[in-house]
C-alpha cells in the first residue's frame, strides 16, 4: 500500500468518485470535514467499499467523555486512521483510545489513533502570538508527541519539519504522518512548514498528506505516480 495519502477536499459525492475513477488501483485517501460535513459519514462507507484505505480525518477535541462515545461510533466505519488533537492533554487522547478499542468490532483491527501536533498552516508567530504558546513550534510538537505517546496513540501529524525529531523523542515506530507536502514550484496556499515530497522521505516520514497538490494538478493520476516514486525508497 502506498505511503502517500490522498486529501479528497471535495463537497461533493460526485467529484469524489470522478476523482477517484481515474484510478486504477485501491489509493489511500483522506476523508475530512469537508467532505463529511457535505456528504456525512455515508461517504466513508462508499469509498471504503470501493476498496480504497481511509485516514477520517475528523481531529476530535472536547472532554474526554464526549471525545471517547465519538470515537466509539467512528470505530465502527472501519477505517483505517482516524485523529484527535494532542491539545486536548493525555486524558482526552486516552479517551480516544478507550472508545476507539471499546466500538471495534469483534475479530477487526482497531482504526490506528493519531495525534494532530500543530497544524502546518500555523507559522511560530500564529503559535506564539495568538495561540499563547512560547517558545519554538519545534519543541512544541515534539512535547505533544511525547504526550500522544503517553496516552497510548500510534503516532501524530506533523509538519515534515519536525518528523525526524519526533522518532528520536519517541521511537522509529510511533508514525509520522505529514501534510503540509508541496511540489517544486506549486504554490503554498495557506500552508506554512510545507516541504517536497522527496524531502520528506530523507526526513523519515511514515505517511504523506496530499491534497491540492494531487487534485487540482492537470494529470492527478500521473503526479500521484511521481511522487509515490519519488518516495519509494523509504523507511516503510
Ligand atoms: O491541499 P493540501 O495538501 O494543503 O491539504 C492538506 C490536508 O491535510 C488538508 O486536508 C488539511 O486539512 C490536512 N492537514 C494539514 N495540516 C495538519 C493536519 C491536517 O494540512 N496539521
């Protein structure tokens, strides 16, 4: 299976499955809220059925309780990943984990937990300024990986900036999955600690996030090739 991960930013269940079509092989792809608030979680039972992985990208942040029955219900779409945010502290990762074991069903493998460190699109004066942390994005992210760690998740999302420094705090095994991947040449959008998918390969990187890059490309099929060669030898 691939270790580039498709964003499917759609708003609609028709330009999904144009989209997908061109493919001729099961891909990996990200279902977010813009496609679920649009099309509600029937949409992930429809992609999975047409054999492709899924990362449900839905980033849960509340109390414990709430976050643990909404991973509960999450668990039974099987899915392959799904996420909270690390600044919900270990107790609410914890409570992730418990729903997500608690609502597998019986004889499946639990949906692999991840934590989001700080998103890509914030740069360190966003963090520092007007989310009120001090200090470098850095050493932030590799604090809530150690946390995500802690409450038992299977790794974080991160920039691919700071992925190398997060297997060494937390071993080779806790996966980094990392959005914020741009080709030479494309533009940022409202990302911020973007990096090429080749980059991200010598940086360790488990998994990459792709959206824009991939599906608004003239030939997303072909530049979905490209950068699964670019990465091909990898780690996984
Ligand atoms: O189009 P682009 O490649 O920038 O899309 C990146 C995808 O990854 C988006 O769906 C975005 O929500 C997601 N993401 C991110 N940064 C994070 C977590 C998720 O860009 N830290």
């Amino acid at each position: 299976m691939s270790r580039t991960i498709i964003a499917l930013d759609f708003s609609s269940r028709e330009e999904v499955i144009s989209f997908l079509k061109q493919f001729d092989e099961p891909v990996y792809v990200k279902i977010g809220m813009e496609l679920t608030y649009a099309c509600g979680l029937d949409i992930v039972k429809e992609v999975k059925a047409m054999g492709h992985k899924i990362f449900l990208d839905l980033k849960l942040h509340d109390i414990p309780n709430t976050v643990k029955g909404g991973m509960k219900n999450l668990a039974a779409l099987g899915v392959d990943i799904v996420n909270c945010h690390c600044g919900g502290g270990i107790a609410m990762m914890r409570a992730a984990k418990e729903g997500l074991i608690e609502g597998t069903p019986e004889g499946k493998e639990v949906p692999k937990l991840i934590g989001v460190t700080i998103l890509t699109s914030t740069s360190q004066e966003g963090m520092n300024n007007e989310m009120g942390i001090p200090g470098k994005v850095i050493d932030t992210v590799v604090h809530y990986a150690k946390n995500a760690k802690e409450a038992g998740l299977d790794g974080v999302v991160c920039s691919v900036l700071e992925a190398k420094a997060i297997h060494e705090a937390c071993g080779n095994d806790f996966l980094t999955v990392t959005p914020g991947i741009r080709l030479a040449g494309n533009s940022k959008d409202d990302q911020k600690r973007v990096a090429t998918p080749e980059f991200a390969n010598e940086q360790g990187c488990d998994m990459i996030v792709v959206g824009r890059s991939i599906t608004k490309a003239e030939n997303p099929v072909e530049t979905y090739k490209q950068i699964e060669k670019e990465i091909s030898n990898g780690r996984i």
